[in-house]
C-alpha cells in the first residue's frame, strides 16, 4: 500500500536529518511535525521540542530501516528492477495472442478443465468481472455473490487471488505472464479469458508499496479488448502498524484518532487512483473499505453496533470484534460490511434496498437484523460520501443518480 504510516515516518525522518543539518525547525514547523505525529510529544504538553523531534527521528529512522516482526505479510520487499524500464520482456504472455495465451494456460491445466471462463452478456444489469486479491478482499469476494443473488442476479466473477503478496496485482502480472520472479512459467489464468470473453469491470486489491504501473499494466490489456471496462480498487483500512505501539487499551481510538489514521490511508490511495485517472479518466475507482471499517468503528465507540463486543482482538481479546489479529483481517461478521461496500460501489445502489433475505450462511444469530441493518447503511454512506467512488446520492433514493452533461 503506497504511503504506508511506516513510509510517512521514514520521510520525516529523512526530512528532520537534513533540517538538522542545516538549521534549526522553527515553532511553525516543529507545530506541523506535532499535529502530524502527536506521538512525537512524550511529555504530553501539547508542545513539540526540538530535543522531542530529535528522540522522535532516532526512533523513527531505526523502525523504517527494520521490519516489524509478527505483521504476517512482508511490509518491505524487493521488486525486479525492471519495472522501472521502460517495457515490459518481450517473451512476455501480454504480447501474445488470445489464441496463444489460451494455449499457454490450458498447458498448464487437467485434462477437461477449460483455459477460458465466459459469460453471456447479462440481461438483468450484472457485470461480469475479474479480479485479483488476497485476504483482505476474501470477504468482500466471498459475500458479493450472495448479496446480488438476493438483489435478483447472478453475479459473473472470475478471480486470480493469493494469501499476502502473492495476491497483489504486481505479483499477479509477473505470475501471468511468466516474467521476473517467474521468468518461463507463465500461469495466464485471467490474461486467458480476458483476452478470449466480455468483461465489463476487474477489481483489485492494494499491497504495501504499491505503484501506478501495478495496476496500468492490467488497464491498458484489458482495454486492448475491452476499451469501456471500469476498475475498482479495494483501499484497506486502519491497521496496528501505523502506530508506533500497540495500544494497552481500546479507549485510545477515540474518533478523532480513527480519523487522523483512514486519513493517513486514504491520502495514499488518493494519489494513486488520481495518477491513474490522468491517463484513464473516468475508467479507476475506489471501493471504500477504509472509510467504511472507520465509521464502523466510531459507530462502535458510540455503542451502536449491536452484537459487536469489542475494537480489537489484539487489544481487548473480544472475539466480536471490528479486526481479529495485528495485521488488521475482519473480525467475524464483517465480511458482510465489505460485500456490501463491493455491491454499492459496483452497482450504484444502497444494499438498505435488498429485500429477499441474503443467505450468507454461518451462524443464523450472527450477526442479527440490526447489526445487518446497520452494515448495510455504513456501506451506502461510506460510497456515496467518498470522491473517487464514483457513487452520488444528491435525493437520498438509495441510487446513484445519473450523470448529467
């Protein structure tokens, strides 16, 4: 994920080093620095020091040149320097023609299996999709179907996921198209079937570091064939390793803290879906996750969301709670919240709509009515408010409305 609170700090690091160096920070500055990183000030006098700011880069420059242990997926990884040239291999599946990257990954498949998955074109208004991902999109993947079958669709998906990492889109092209890390062992699975089917849309899902270049690879095959798919980019929400510390208790995030974190995570998502959207105007956008984990979590604050027991297992040891481990995977039951969040971004309309009971299966008590009912709204208003969803609400009927000239 670009601009991760661990890439923030090593910059301020970096930036104090060589103010230091030079003069000493004014009160203006070292006031930015404090209302920025309020860690920063250890006595807690509302003021930053510059003998605080010295502490505060020793610590930070030490903790961005180390990773975290017990994170799960790698923060800090290296990349195949030739993304930064100018092309791509030559020998690279991407450059191949539909006949011949469907003959590539049937090699790779059983006997009976078919390389190219294709779907009619719907007549009931659903997208047929691809997408990559990893845990953090399970949830969302896993509950969109059952959600749009309850709106009255089917809905057409096709995905090439993996845990961590290996579920990023960087990895997922590399994985494809038999270049880098997988230099001669092409595994074309959705390169396949987008070249050789209709699709109408692909999503994603973001990884620490990432690049515009990730993710314009994938645009500029898709619109080879499909010049009017869209694409949708699952942000992530708050997560423990944006703090220096775990905290001792959940009364630390108070609203304004969950604010000043998604904050953090949504400038970094701004910046790549607006680099994108300068070549690709009207074509990338966000489904905001991040900004829905967060207003559940204030909503959670102000105990309005029944059956929820706690923030975080990590912290408070509640099993109902909004995350369940130090990286930030959902706690139970808040794989509805991101389904929900997929399905209004994707479709432009308020799941509160949704009649026909959704069979998510698991545990019928769980979550219960009202916890649903709460999820549901959560999700519309994090869409409709967010400004690179591409979903308005101007008259608050749950639709999006209309472009208009």
């Amino acid at each position: 994920m670009i601009r991760t609170h661990l890439l923030i700090l090593s910059m301020l690091a970096l930036a104090l080093t060589s103010v230091f160096s030079q003069a000493i920070p004014d009160t203006e500055q070292l006031a930015k620095w404090l209302k920025r990183f309020p860690g920063a000030d250890t006595n807690k006098d509302g003021t930053l020091s510059l003998e605080e700011a010295i502490a505060f880069r020793k610590v930070m420059t030490k903790k961005a040149g180390t990773q975290k242990k017990g994170g799960g997926a790698p923060r800090t990884f290296e990349v195949d320097p030739a993304w930064d040239g100018p092309d791509f291999p030559e020998h690279a599946v991407f450059r191949k023609s539909p006949e011949e990257i469907q003959a590539i990954y049937q090699s790779t498949l059983k006997k009976g299996q078919s390389a190219v998955v294709s779907f009619e074109k719907p007549t009931d208004g659903a997208l047929r999709i691809v997408g990559t991902g990893h845990s953090f999109m399970a949830p969302g993947y896993n509950t969109l179907p059952k959600i749009t079958t309850a709106s009255g669709f089917t809905q057409p998906l096709h995905t090439h996921t993996g845990g961590g990492m290996t579920g990023s889109t960087r990895y997922k092209w590399e994985q494809e198209n038999g270049i880098f890390q997988f230099e001669g062992k092409p595994t074309p699975k959705l390169l396949a079937s987008i070249s050789n089917a209709d699709w109408d849309a692909m999503m994603w899902g973001p990884y620490f570091n990432d690049r515009p270049q990730y993710y314009a690879c994938w645009i500029d095959f898709c619109h080879q064939f499909h010049p009017e798919m869209k694409f949708y980019l699952s942000d992530a929400w708050i997560s423990l390793h944006q703090l220096d510390e775990n905290p001792v208790s959940e009364t630390f995030f108070t609203e304004e803290v969950l604010d000043r974190l998604n904050q953090e995570r949504n400038e970094g998502y701004t910046d790549l879906i607006n680099t994108l959207r300068k070549d690709y105007p009207d074509k990338v956008f966000i489904m905001p996750t991040a900004d829905a984990m967060t207003r559940a979590a204030k909503h959670f604050t102000r105990g309005e969301l029944p059956g929820i027991e706690g923030l975080h297992k990590v912290i408070g040891g509640k099993e109902r709670s909004l995350w369940r481990d130090q990286l930030g995977h959902l706690g139970p039951g808040f794989e509805r919240l991101e389904g929900y969040v997929f399905y209004a971004t994707l479709y432009g309309k308020s799941p509160e709509l949704i009649t026909q009971k959704i069979q998510f299966g698991g545990d019928p008590k769980f979550p219960g009515p009202a916890l649903d009912k709460v999820f549901r709204k959560i999700a519309w208003q994090a869409v409709i408010h967010h400004p690179l969803s591409g979903v308005k609400d101007e008259d608050r009927d749950g639709i999006a409305d209309k472009a208009t000239d």
